[in-house]
C-alpha cells in the first residue's frame, strides 16, 4: 500500500477497540450502541454524546430496534453524531433507508436471505445511506454461517455496485480482539467481489463522504 493511502475505520464500539484502531487507521469513528425499544431520555443522551466527542472526536450512535418509529425520532434529533441503524429486521432496514440516515449497517445479519433488493438498493443510492460491511459477525459464526454470510454481503455487494451506493468496510469491533486493520478489511471486499480500487474507496472516499455530514 502506498504512503499516500488513507484509511478510515468507521465503526469501533469499545475503548479499547478504538485504542488499537487507531494504531492502524488515519480516522477511526467511536460507536455509541443503543439497544432500544423507547425513546431514551434525550438530554442525557445528547451530554453523553457531547463528552464522547470530547474524547473521541467523531462518534456515531448504533440503534439497534425492532422499532422502525423509533429511527424517525432519532433522525429528528441533532445529536451531533452519526446515525447508524442495525440491520436484520426487513421493516427497520427500510425505514432506515426511507428516513436517510447515515449507513444501514449489515441488512442480512440474522436472516435466511440478504436483506436488501433492488427497491431499497435504488432508494438507497438516490438518498446517500451507506451501506456498512461489518467483519466482526464473521469472526463469531461457525463455518455453515459464515458461508451463508459471505454470500448474501456477496449479493448485497452486487446491488450497492449497480445503484452506486455509498459504503464502507469496517470492522465493527467491540473487543480489542475483533479490530482488524485495512489490509485484513480490504480482503474481506475483494472476497465479496470488490476490485482492489472499490475496497480501497471503501475505507477512503465513501468514509470521507460521510464525515464531512459532521463539519
């Protein structure tokens, strides 16, 4: 790789996850991730979120629902952070999709298909929410599922080339163990079919894209 090369990891979730990626990538985004089935209680949540900036810089907040409404109200709110929403639930990855937020992170995880068709793949390159190729699933899944996984990001991957979508490549770590760096992350694409250019913009250019929404 060469000196020129600038990588970005968009979504670590612990401390020391975002201690280690830092060693390995130029920006690394720090992770809030909410698991939610109500409103949480916005002025609590707007200081916590101020004092990650204080220590992190660029934050996002991972909702994790069952609760399309729930996105909505997020997306109303200016909390200063990236807005991401996890995949899985077919009627929260399109409202994800509908509500523009700033990435549906792995819209197969949890499923028996990939989530994502041509409907919300053009609706998602018309409307800039990125797509998120998360590692850290694989790492966990036993053989039989990793397969399955490989093969739906595989199919999802197809999609987001055709409506050019935005994405990225990212770990998705929430241990130390989980962080990998940009080589390990740019196999994971070119395994799902990217080119080597395409991986590379996949931790470069899209991430850049989407850090400008928090000058």
């Amino acid at each position: 790789m060469s000196g020129r090369d600038y990588f970005i990891e968009m979504d670590v979730r612990s401390a020391e996850a975002y201690e280690l990626a830092k060693e390995w990538f130029d920006e690394v985004v720090f992770t809030k991730k909410l698991v939610l089935d109500n409103e949480p209680d916005w002025d609590s949540l707007k200081e916590e979120v101020r004092e990650l900036r204080k220590t992190y810089g660029k934050v996002a907040l991972l909702l994790v629902t069952k609760k399309p409404s729930l996105i909505r109200a997020f997306r109303a709110r200016n909390l200063r952070a990236l807005l991401y929403v996890q995949g899985g639930d077919m009627r929260v990855n399109r409202m994800a999709i509908e509500a523009k937020v700033d990435a549906l992170i792995s819209p197969w995880l949890g499923r028996k298909d990939y989530g994502f068709d041509h409907t919300l793949a053009g609706m998602a390159g018309r409307r800039g929410v990125a797509i998120g190729f998360s590692l850290s699933p694989l790492l966990r899944a036993n053989p039989y599922e990793r397969a399955l996984t490989l093969r739906f990001m595989a199919k999802v991957w197809e999609l987001v080339r055709k409506y050019r979508v935005p994405r990225f490549i990212t770990s998705s770590a929430e241990s130390r163990w989980e962080v990998r760096g940009p080589r390990d992350l740019m196999s994971l694409g070119i395994n799902i079919g990217m080119e080597i250019p395409e991986a590379r913009a996949s931790l470069n250019f899209h991430p850049r894209r989407i850090l400008g929404k928090l000058e």
